[in-house]
C-alpha cells in the first residue's frame, strides 16, 4: 500500500501519546492525490525523551489504581485518531470518485447526478472500496494494535474507546461502505472486549477472600459510577445497564463467599461482613449517581439487597448487641443526615434519643 508507513507513523506517534501525553500530529503536505498521513519527527523524538514509566499492574475491582487523566488522554487521541482517518480516507475517496470516474453514466446523467461531495461519497462502487482497501490497507490492523495498547495499560479504558468507536461508526455511515465496514468491525470488536472485561470484574469479585488476621472492609466496587460518566447522553448506555445484573449478582455472590471463608480467629464477624456490605449495596439502590434507581430491570436485586440487609441486622443484633440495635441504627442515620446538612461537623448537637439504661 502507497500510505504504509506513513500510516505506521501515524499510529506509532498515538501509541507514544498514550504514554507520554503527547497527541498524535497530522501534517498536512500533498502527496498525490491527498493530504497524506505524517509522523511529526520532532514530536516523536520529543516524546521519546520524556521520563518513563507505565501505568501500574491493573485490578478491575480497584480502578483508582488509574488516574483519571490517563484515561482521558487515552479517549482523547482516539477520538482525534478517528476522526482524522475519516477525514483522509473521504478526501482520498473523493478524489478517486473523481479522477477515475467510479459513477457510471446512467448514475451522473438526468436526475441521478450528485449534486454534492456527500451524495458521492455515498455512492457504493465495489471497485472505489477495493481501491481504498488498497490504498489504506494497514488502517485495520493499526486500529486494533491502538486498542490493544491501550487497554493493555488500563483495561477499564475500553468502555472510553467503545462509546468513542459507537460515535464515529454512526458519523461515517454515510461516507461510503470502506469507512462503514472499518469503523463497524472494530466496534463489535471493542464490544466483545467490553464484555470480557465485565465478566473479569464478576470473576474478581467471586474470587475475592478476605487476608487472614485483618479487618474486613466493605468490597470494593468503583466500576458502575465512572461508567455511568462515560456513558452519559451516549446511544449505547442501554449496553452498559444490561450487564448490571451480572455485575450486582456477582457482589451479592462475593460478600456471601467473604463473610463463609472467614476464618475462626478472624477480626470481623461474618454478620458484620453481611451487614455492612449489604447496607452499602441498600443505599446505592437508593441514590442517583449510579443510575440504578431508575433501572426497573433491578427491582428483584433492590429486594434482595434489602431483604439481605435485614436479614444480617438481625443476625448481628443476636449474636452481639442484645439491646435495641434498631433505634441505634436510626439515630446514627440521623447524625449522618445532619452532617450533610451542616457546613461544620461541630454544629451537629447531641440528642438523647435513647435512655442510659437502654443504652446498657
């Protein structure tokens, strides 16, 4: 193909801008019949010399392992990438359009002539397709490699280049069939790793077990929030509330196996394991931030949350408290409310809601 290494180039400036936070440059100089893709030299050799350092090993479970910078860096070159390779490839298909006369008579002639550069570019010739195949062989399989090297670094990052890849694919599905079909394979692509890594998430959670002689903190869960984010106003929100159920089945699995595989002399009681989590798992289902609350696909899971939770209050409350636990409960809510409210924690006053016979 006439445009491999400049192709090569290209990509090989984003894959440096990932790391280094240098994005990928395009310069513009004619070379035949369009504006060719060029690697920058001095931005590579620039990019080359800044300090190195990867991104730490990853967890799906911990996502703050990743800064937030990083990901949006990630999902800003390949917005830019994607949008200059459709930008090229419908200057290259207009000049072939042109040059070589891909519209036959009958289509040009009367009625049927294209009154613009769209209506050409969605003139469906399988000699212009295998022309641009031809001419922009690697773009395929340098997408891919991009992806790749992405979401090697930080895997959550292929929920950003799945929304961003949904995006393009929709505005370039007028711009001729070589565009239509490189962006739609490599969007079902990013789906199936959407999918993988969701089902990475539920076996991490299944297999979490609590370190021996420590303290059992609630499960940590960060993914439903920041996708939530990623996915605001987006087409394919839809896909992401399908895999909620998987996703709040597998904690509803992993508190149950944390709280059983505590060991005898561990520091936190399997109830209080129960209790805590599955309060945590109640009150997300009571906010917004999430999303969750106006899914009506979990109401069961809604149910079973707060049927669990009860369930382990009352465990605990028999097992260690043995005086009223509930109005405990409900005064350290208020505390909380209260604290939200004020500006300053010292504002919060003491109310005594309980006697101090009760209390003992």
């Amino acid at each position: 193909p006439i445009y491999t290494k400049e192709i090569h180039g290209f990509f090989e400036s984003a894959r440096l801008g990932v790391m280094k936070g240098i994005a990928p440059m395009l310069d513009k100089r004619a070379a035949g019949s369009v504006s060719t893709i060029n690697t920058i030299r001095r931005d590579k050799q620039h990019a080359q010399s800044q300090s190195t350092g990867g991104v730490p090993d990853h967890d799906p479970i911990f996502l703050r392992n990743y800064t937030k910078e990083f990901r949006t860096r990630c999902d800003k070159i390949f917005d830019r990438v994607l949008g200059q390779i459709a930008n090229i490839v419908r200057e290259e298909q207009s000049f072939c359009v042109n040059f070589f006369n891909f519209l036959d008579e009958n289509t040009t002639s009367g009625d049927n002539a294209p009154e613009s550069t769209e209506s050409i570019e969605n003139f469906n010739s399988s000699g212009l397709k295998q022309m641009l195949t031809d001419l922009f062989e690697p773009l395929d399989s340098e997408i891919k490699s991009l992806i790749t090297h992405i979401k090697t670094n930080d895997p959550f990052t292929v929920l950003y280049l799945f929304v961003r890849m949904s995006e393009h694919t929709i505005a370039v599905q007028n711009y001729g069939a070589f565009l239509n079909k490189l962006y739609a394979g490599n969007l079902i692509l990013l789906k199936r790793d959407v999918d993988s890594y969701v089902s990475d998430i539920c076996q991490r959670i299944n297999e979490h077990r609590p370190v021996r002689n420590q303290r059992v903190k609630i499960l940590p869960f960060d993914f439903s929030e920041e996708a939530e984010i990623i996915f605001d106003k987006s087409p394919r929100m839809v896909d992401l509330h399908r895999v909620y159920k998987n996703l709040v089945a597998a904690i509803f699995r992993g508190i149950e196996q944390c709280a059983s595989a505590v060991v005898s002399d561990g520091k936190t009681p399997h109830s209080m394991i129960r209790l805590e989590n599955y309060h945590q798992m109640q009150q997300l289902t009571k906010i917004d931030i999430m999303g969750i609350n106006k899914l009506s696909a979990l109401d069961a899971e809604k149910q079973e949350a707060r049927k669990n939770y009860n369930a382990a209050k009352a465990e605990y409350e028999r097992e260690y408290c043995g005086f009223p636990f509930e109005k405990l409960h409900t005064f350290f809510e208020r505390v909380d409310e209260l604290r939200k409210r004020l500006a300053k924690d010292e504002d919060v006053q003491f109310q005594s809601d309980c006697s101090i016979i009760e209390l003992r």
